[in-house]
C-alpha cells in the first residue's frame, strides 16, 4: 500500500471504526446507568406511597427492583463502561500517530519518507493489535465473571 492508501484506508477506517463503536458503548452505558439510577430512586418513594395512595405500588417497586438488577446484570456482562474506554483510547493514540506523521514531529521527526512510513504502520498496527488484546482480555474477564 502506498502512504496515502495506508493513510485512507486503513488507518482513517480503523479511527472512525473505533470512535463510532466508543460512542455506541458511551451511550449504552450512560443509558443503563440512566435506568439504574431512576428505577433506584423511585422504589423507596413508591414503597412508602403505597400504604396510603395505592397498594399496587409496591408491585411497581418490585418491578423496579428487577429492572435495576437486569440492567447491573447487562452492564457487567457487556462492559459498555470498559469497551467505551479501550476504543476511545485507540482511536486517540491512533490519530495521535497521525498528526504526528502529518507533522514530522515526535518519532518521525528525523528520516526519510519510506523509513518514517514504515515506523507509522508497525506504530499503528501496534496500537491496533494493543487494542484487541485490549478487548480479548475484558472478554474473558466477562467470560470469567460469568463463569464462576
């Protein structure tokens, strides 16, 4: 591949692959805490409302109840919290390495074109193959936690 297809291709995907995937795992887990935290407050406030307004409130704080622990289930099995950090952090340290290509500065401050080129892709190849052992790791940490 030349630089630019490097560049367009590969490099420019990866980055709006990793960031588009940050972006959902930031809004499922700022969604289920969202849940969490509504459904936590309201069932105190409903238990204690349903001996004088409406018996069938604690119904609801039951089931509020279970909502809370499905959704603390979902975001421990997910790591919506744990993905959301790995890919921001590959898509920053990947297009970190970029402005500094871009920019001849940091470790490509000094070489020929090939040669800092070269030093690019293992750097970004790098990052990348970082971030899936990244992800490979919180899986079977999931794996594990589910397991045992």
């Amino acid at each position: 591949m030349t630089p630019d297809e490097y560049l367009g291709k590969r490099v420019e995907e990866q980055f709006a692959w990793y960031e588009g995937k940050s972006a959902l795992m930031k809004r499922n887990y700022y969604r289920c805490k969202v849940i969490v935290i509504v459904s936590s407050a309201l069932i105190p406030l409903l238990v204690g409302f349903s001996d004088s307004i409406n018996e069938n409130l604690k119904y609801v704080a039951g089931a509020l109840g279970a909502v809370v622990a499905i959704t603390e289930g979902i975001l421990s099995l997910k790591k919506y919290r744990e993905n959301w950090l790995i890919y921001r952090t590959t898509a920053e340290s990947l297009n970190r390495e970029k402005i500094f290509l871009v920019n001849r500065v940091g470790p490509y401050g000094e070489g020929d074109e090939s040669e800092l080129f070269k030093k690019f892709v293992e750097r970004a190849e790098q990052i990348m193959a970082s971030e899936n052992s990244s992800w490979m790791s919180a899986s079977q940490a999931k794996t594990d936690e589910n397991a045992g």
